[in-house]
C-alpha cells in the first residue's frame, strides 16, 4: 500500500531537494502527480495565470477552495498545499475558521500564509489547533506593493537580517517549512543552514531544501512577465494553440469531421426516414 507522506516526512526530508510545483485543476495537478513532485500548492498565483487578475489581491477563498477541491481530486495521494489568499488571515480567528475550510472541505494537507513577524500569533493558533503551516517569507506577492514591487528582498544587511530572525521565529512557531521568495541566494543558504525546517526556495538560489516553480511558467502557459529565476521546460502554450489554429481551420475548410470521426447508420432505417419525409 502506497503511504501518504506526512509533515513530518517532509520535514526529515530537510536537505532532500523537494520539488514542489503549482496546480490549480484536475488535469494538472494529475500531471504533477504522475511526475512525481513531492508537494503541489494550489497558490493563489491562480488569480494571476487562471483567472486573469493582475495581482494576487482579488483572490477570495471561494475561488481557492473550488480550485483546491479539483486539484485535490487529480492528486489524490500527493502532499497538498493550499495557499490563504490575501487577508483571509487577517486575525487568528479568522484565519483558524478559514484553515478549517480548506483541511475539511477540500482535503488540503497544510495551509500556506504569506508574512514574517506579523503572522507568528496566527501560525501559533494554526499549529496549535494541528492545522500544518507552511511559511511565505522575502518577496510576499500579496503585499508586493508595500515592499517596493516585485524586487529582490534582504539586499542590504538590516532586511537580510529580518529576513533571517523571521525563519527563526517560523521555525520556532511551528511552520513545517518555509519558502523563501526572491531573496540572494547567499541569504537562502545562510537561512537554511540556521533554521531546522525545510526551506523552499523560488528565485532564491540553489542551496535551499527544495526548489517550487508556477506550473504555468514552466510549461510556457503564461505570456505575461516572466523573472529571471523561471525555467521554461516546455512551450505547452504554442502547441495548444498550434491545435486550436488547425482545428480551425479544418471546420473551415470541412476536413473535420471526416469519416473516422462521424456515425454511421443503418441504411434501412435511413432509407425510411428518408421515405417518411417524403410522404409528408
Ligand atoms: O501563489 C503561489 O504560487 C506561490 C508560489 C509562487 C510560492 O506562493
């Protein structure tokens, strides 16, 4: 019998270069399974690359859960992320009611929270009523505009070193893990030798405890700006519409459907329907 990785073997996992890679739907989320990546986060970057928004901001918890439910149903036996969108945290009541929206109505595995010191009392009441936390530390896209934009994070020695105490202070609170967003990547190592979790890094170096990516920037999905530390690994986005374009054109040009792809039906039946239209 397959067992279902835990927290805590994602957390012996520490230093075992853990894939994690976003799905928001069953297919992809499927896909990623199939590939065998460690942990799939339903992110709230699904406002960005499925549902058209130009940040993260707009992204309600009903649109998460939905999304986090067919996610879920494609990847039945993967580690599953879900990530709170933007001020569904806002207090540990709130975010407690919604982190029990997303473990009993989506079979989520773990909720993620974006911020540093100004979320410890919530991932302290998450942890404390057994919801799994993963931390969102540097570069948080929620609040991407009080931090300047989307622009590396801990660059001088006063943000590296706040950047450094808010992994410990997760760590201590009882995060999992921690992904590290746009940060130096000197700082990713120095945080990921300091702390006892795994880290997770993107746009954060090599030296982190794993690596997670957008599904679609990797697989070339998404048209919009595209930062320096994503890898496309494939260009699904061309072949989707190199299909789209010749499907097109064969309705237009009435080669589809041809034969292999129509019904036939009994001549005797056809002849007398055909029959039955003409007596009328
Ligand atoms: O929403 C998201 O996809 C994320 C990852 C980029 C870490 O938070």
């Amino acid at each position: 019998m397959h067992m279902k990785t835990t927290v805590l073997d994602l957390k012996h996992k520490k230093g075992a270069r853990l894939v994690m890679l976003t799905a928001y739907d069953f297919p992809t989320a499927r896909l990623a399974a199939e590939a065998g990546v460690d942990v799939i986060l339903v992110g709230d970057s699904l406002g960005m690359v499925v549902l058209g928004y130009d940040s993260t901001v707009p992204v309600t918890m009903e649109e998460m859960l939905h999304h986090t439910r067919a996610a879920r149903r494609g990847a039945p036996a993967t580690f599953l992320v879900a990530d709170m969108p933007y001020l569904s945290f806002a207090t540990p009541a709130l975010a407690l009611a919604n982190a029990t929206r997303f473990m009993k109505e989506t079979g989520a595995d773990s909720v993620k929270i974006e911020g540093g010191a100004e979320v410890l009392p919530i991932v302290q009441a998450l942890v404390g009523a057994g919801v799994p936390v993963l931390g969102h530390i540097g570069l948080t896209p929620q609040t991407a505009s009080a931090l300047g934009g989307f622009k590396l994070q801990g660059k001088d020695e006063a943000n590296a070193r706040r950047i450094l105490d808010e992994a410990v202070a997760l760590d201590r609170a009882g995060c999992w893990g921690i992904v590290l967003e746009l940060v130096p990547a000197p700082l990713a190592r120095r945080i990921t030798e300091r702390i006892s979790i795994p880290t997770i890094g993107i746009g954060a170096g090599a030296q982190t405890d794993g690596q997670v990516l957008v599904f679609h920037d990797i697989v070339g999905l998404f048209s919009g700006f595209t930062p320096k530390f994503v890898k496309r690994y494939g260009e699904a986005g061309m072949l989707i519409k190199e299909a789209i374009e010749r499907y097109a054109s064969e309705v237009r040009s009435g080669a589809f459907p041809d034969e292999g792809h129509s019904f036939g039906m009994n001549e005797d039946v056809l002849k007398r329907l055909e029959g039955g239209d003409a007596k009328k």
